[in-house]
C-alpha cells in the first residue's frame, strides 16, 4: 500500500490491501475501496462510493458525489463501481436518488476522460463510454455497448448489449442489441458486425439476427407487424429472443 503524505482520508472509510492513493486526494466518511485499486491525484471519493477491486481512477475524477437531482432529499444512497474497471481524468459519477437508490458501473468498463455518469444509471460489464459522453439519469446500457466520443445520452434511455454508438450521435431513444446507430437523426446503421465477430459469433448467427432486423428497419411494415413477422418466420435464437424483448419492454420508444 502507497498512500500520499498529502492525500486525506477519513478514518470511517475502508480502504483495501495494495491499493495506492496519489496526491491532494480526498477520500470521505462511508467509501469502501476494495484491494489493488489505483486512486491516482486530486481525486474526490465521496461519501457512498463502493469501488471493487483493481479499479485505476485517474487524475482529478469525481466520484460518488450528490445527484444533480431537484427532487434529491439528502437519502442515504451509493455509487457502486465493480472490478477492474478504468475511470479517467475529470469523468464524474453521482450516486443515486431514491428512485433506484444507487448508480452502477459493472466490471471490466472503461470511462474515458470528461464522461459522466448521472444519478441512478445502470451500466453493464464491459462497457467502453469515450471522451465527453454525458448521460443524463436513470440511464440503462447493457454489457459489451461501445459509444463514441462527444455523445449526449437522454434520460430513461436503454441501450442493448452489443451495440455501438457512433461519435457525436444525439442519443434521444432506446437503441437495440446488437446494431449500430448513429446519425443525425440519430438511426439504426446495420449489424455491428465488426464487434459482434470480434466476440465470437458465428456467421450463422449474424445473418439470422441480420435478417430480423432487415424485416424490423427495412420493411414496410409497421413495429408491431414486423415483431410478428420475426417471430413467426426467422428461426428464435437466443439473440433474435433478446431483440423481440427488447422490443417488447422499450418505454422510450426505439430508434428507426
């Protein structure tokens, strides 16, 4: 363990085996951070953070402070970040409000510098939020999303697993599994094929999701006909059966 002279640090946080604390850094009363995590300089933590183990925060980041909320009240809630993910310089990530009581970032994820996290979002394992990306609360994005640069993120908006937002994309509705979407407007962009092979799918599995959405996107059908059209005539493999609930559970409204 490599704690700053300088760094300041509540005696009622618990803080890990091997983790290192740069810096001018500021850890409050109620942070947990777990072991081999590098907390880099001028870092807040603030009161509520849970950060798992063997997380690199960077320069200046901002965690776990209050909801930029009007309807916050002050209640007891949490920022909790899971294992061996990356935050960047000057990212800043709020805890959550009584409507879900805490903000989440799952494993694995990469935040790059300038993103933030608003109060009550719910970010999967392996999710990659480029520079400048700002989401407004109660933002859901599933494992494996990938969103380019300079991207704001509506509030109540889903993102399915697996699909890429293009940089500087407006994203203002649910954007389903698997695709890509970007645009002004902001629209469904095809397979996002390069991801998708790159994680193993077969191509067998491409075309068929493929093929669900050329009915959904590019029919003329309307949603609903064309989720029945799916569902009666391409073959219900466990991805076209996370697409036609995605589509089922979107409150939003999706993409076209």
């Amino acid at each position: 363990m490599d704690i700053h002279k300088t760094a300041i640090i509540s005696s009622k946080s618990e803080i890990g085996k091997d983790v290192n604390i740069g810096p001018y850094t500021v850890i409050e009363d109620d942070v947990i951070i777990e072991d081999g995590c590098n907390i880099s300089s001028s870092v807040l933590i603030a009161s509520g953070a849970r950060i798992g183990k063997n997380c690199r925060v960077f320069h200046s980041a901002v965690l776990g402070t209050i909801p930029q909320d009007l309807k916050f009240s002050g209640e007891k809630t949490t920022l909790e970040i899971g294992e061996n993910t990356t935050i960047r310089e000057f990212a800043t990530l709020n805890r959550g409000t009584k409507d879900r009581w805490k903000t989440v970032v799952g494993n694995n994820c990469l935040l790059m510098a300038y993103s933030h996290v608003a109060h009550d979002c719910n970010l999967g394992n392996n999710v990659i939020i480029a520079n400048s990306v700002n989401m407004a609360g109660h933002v859901v994005i599933e494992d494996f999303v990938g969103i380019g640069g300079i991207c704001p993120v509506h509030q109540f908006v889903r993102i399915g697993k697996h699909a890429f937002i293009g940089g500087g994309s407006h994203v203002s509705k649910d954007v389903p599994p698997f695709v890509l979407a970007m645009g002004e407007p902001f629209r469904y962009a095809g397979l996002n094929r390069v991801g998708l092979t790159r994680r193993g799918f077969s191509e067998t599995t491409l075309n068929t999701m493929k093929n669900a959405y050329r009915i959904i996107f590019q029919s003329n059908y309307n949603v609903k006909e064309a989720l029945k059209k799916v569902e009666d005539e391409i073959e219900q493999i466990t991805e076209v059966q996370d697409i036609l609930k995605f589509f089922g559970d979107s409150e939003r409204g999706i993409i076209r």
